[in-house]
C-alpha cells in the first residue's frame, strides 16, 4: 500500500479575489507592477495566478497605464 503525500497541492488564489478587489484600477501603479516581467512585459496567467476575469482587467488597467504615461513600454 503506498503512503499518502504529505505535500498537498494548494491551489493559490487569485491575488485581487483574495484581496476582495473587484476592479483593477489603472492608476494603483504599485500593484500594476507586481504583475509586470523585469523587460515590462505583461506577466501570464499562469506565473502570476490570477483569475481569468482579473487578468483580463489587469492587461486593459496597464494598457491604459502605459498610455498615460504611468508605466513604461518597454523597460531601459
């Protein structure tokens, strides 16, 4: 009989879910940034573990972001 795994798979949760953020504001460039790769470069769903809904919104917040100059397009 083989022995139970003691490391459980822990599903992680959505970072704005567990926060109780219900939109992604563009101008909270602090959390922006968490979800952005050192090149600038919008970070996947899957590194980044964000619910399907709050990673649509975070792609159009940074978007907008980088439009009105808060965040950078690519990274110097």
């Amino acid at each position: 009989m083989p022995k139970p795994n003691p490391v459980v798979n822990k599903q992680k949760q959505c970072y704005f879910c567990f926060n109780n953020i219900h939109q992604v504001d563009y101008k909270d460039v602090t959390i922006l940034r968490r979800f952005l790769s050192s090149f600038a470069k919008i970070v996947a769903r899957k590194r980044s573990k964000v619910c399907m809904t709050h990673q649509r919104q975070l792609t159009s917040a940074i978007k907008r972001a980088r439009i009105m100059a808060l965040l950078p397009f690519v990274q110097r």
